[in-house]
C-alpha cells in the first residue's frame, strides 16, 4: 500500500473536498488529490531505492 501524505500544495484541494463530503457525502474531489500525494511519494520514494543482487539468492 502506498501511504498518502497530503502536501502543503495540496492542501486548499483537500479540504475542499472534505467540505465537499460533509456537505453533499460526495467525495469526488478527494481521490485525485489521494492518488496525487501517492504519485508524489512514489517521485521522491526513488532516490531512497537500493539494488537487490538477485543472483546471490540462486
């Protein structure tokens, strides 16, 4: 699972869309803002990547 961590930038969206799910019980707006922060951990997730030698494990 990709942990979500909403950014500062993302902020306005996402409480947007929690004043759109109190509201309306929608929650149109808030998978993309989910599905954003996820792509952004995923983006700075790859500097932190080490090589596996899978031939050690033969």
């Amino acid at each position: 699972m990709i942990p979500v961590t909403v950014r500062d930038s993302q902020k306005p969206a996402y409480y947007a869309g929690l004043k759109e799910y109190q509201k309306t019980g929608q929650v149109n707006g808030l998978p993309d803002v989910f599905r954003r922060a996820q792509g952004l951990f995923l983006v700075d997730s790859y500097d932190f990547a080490v090589p596996y030698n899978y031939s050690r494990d033969k």
